[in-house]
C-alpha cells in the first residue's frame, strides 16, 4: 500500500516542481518588466491648431401633424420640395444632399384614461452641406419661409483636416520632448531614445448653440450687417510618451 502511494504522488511532485520553476522564471521576469519602467519618464501634452472653416454642414426637419398619414406627408413633402427648389440659389454640394429619411407616427390622445387617435405626425429629414459661408444668413432667412421647418444643427467644417490634425500632432510631440529633457535634466539624468507613444486626435466642429425654430429666426434687411460671426475651428492632439533614462 505505501508504495502505491508514492507511485500516484510522484507525479504530482513532478508537476508542483515545474509549477515552482516557472512561478521563480516569471517572477524574474516581472522583476526586470518592473525595473524596465521604473528606469523611465513618462510625459503627455496638448498640440493645438487652429483654421478657418471652410462648410457647413446642416440638419434641418419638417414636420407636421394631420388627421391623416396622407395629409400629414403631402404637407411636408411640399415644404421639402419648396426648400431643395430654393438651394439652388446657394451652393450647396449636391452629393451632400439627403432628403430620403422621413418618420410617419399616429398621435393618441388619453383624456379620461381612454385612447383614442387624434391624427398622424410626418417628419421629413433634410441634410446638405452649404461650401459658401457668406451665403449662411440668406440661407436661414431661406428656410424662415416654412413655418413647419427646424434647424436641428449647423456644425462647421473644413473640406480635408489633414494639415491641421498634423500640426496639432506635431506641436504635441514636440511639447512632450520638451517636458522630458527639462525632468531628465532637473534630476541630473540623460534623455534615452523613445519607448513609447500613444496619441489621439480630436476636433471641435462648432456646432450651432441648440436647435431652433426656423419662423423663430427674423429676416434681415440688405443693409443690416452679417450678425453670423463664425470662429475657427480647433484641433487638438494628445500624446502620452515613455522615454528611456540613460
């Protein structure tokens, strides 16, 4: 009987003495991993850039309600068709234009605990894109002649971001050399090569304040000065480096 015990426990010492060898390797490992780190500097920064739009892109809605899904469509298709009729006044990229998206849902009304139908409510969705800034004012006294229309978003926009997000990308990089040899030479140390990095790219498109009524907003005359006064849109860049400490 002992010895056919010590023939099942020979195999289960085999496996706990390569389980301990390898706990000892990997202890090692992270010991090293851990040195590695510590024997570093790690600096992150903000890169800006700044440019002048050059679009924008707007979101406007048509809606109505009436005692039928047909009326309530009729209605807002021919706003629709009499806004698309007034764009080619402007310029508008027409690969931008969308006007196929439209919601149809009926309105109850529960008086007295009892539903009952009070009609149908359409909404139409138009997006296009207008590449003439100068024209955005007439644009919106444009669409004050629909009493059912609203302006859901004007985000501005520049047509390729390329060179600004490199500017930003490299004005970041730059500040983050820039903390790391200022660190390693406060502490008496030499800056190593890089070890690593990691960045992100963000932009704000400035948005229009909040969605507004278009028969809210109030034609103005020739001669009144441009009251849309539109600021640069700004492009940020983080980076977060690791840089060796020789």
């Amino acid at each position: 009987m002992p010895r056919s015990m010590n023939l099942e426990q020979g195999p289960d010492r085999a496996i706990s003495l390569i389980l301990l060898g390898a706990m000892f390797v990997f202890s090692i490992f992270s010991t090293h991993i851990a040195a590695s780190e510590q024997n570093g500097i790690r600096v992150s920064a903000i890169g800006t850039s700044s440019v002048e739009p050059e679009l924008a892109r707007i979101s406007l809605s048509f809606e109505h309600t009436a005692d039928t899904a047909d009326l309530a469509r009729d209605f807002t298709s021919n706003q629709v068709s009499k806004l698309l009729n007034s764009l080619k006044d402007f310029d508008v990229d027409k690969d931008s234009l969308d006007s196929s998206q439209v919601n149809i849902a009926p309105r109850y009304n529960y008086q007295d605990k009892v539903r009952s139908l009070e009609g149908y409510q359409v909404t139409r969705f138009v997006n296009f894109s207008l590449s003439n800034l100068d024209q955005l004012e007439s644009l919106v006294n444009a669409i004050t002649a629909s009493e059912v229309s609203r302006v859901n978003a004007i985000r501005f926009d520049v047509k390729d971001s390329s060179e600004a997000h490199a500017i930003a990308l490299q004005n970041a990089i730059e500040k983050t050399k820039s903390a790391a040899q200022v660190i390693a030479q406060s502490y008496g140390a030499e800056l190593g090569k890089i070890q690593y990095v990691e960045h992100n790219i963000e932009h704000s498109d400035r948005p229009s304040p909040s969605p507004m009524r278009a028969m809210a907003v109030e034609a103005q005359s020739a001669d009144e000065p441009d009251t849309y006064q539109i600021k640069n849109i700004e492009f940020k860049a983080r980076v977060s480096s690791t840089f060796e400490l020789d």
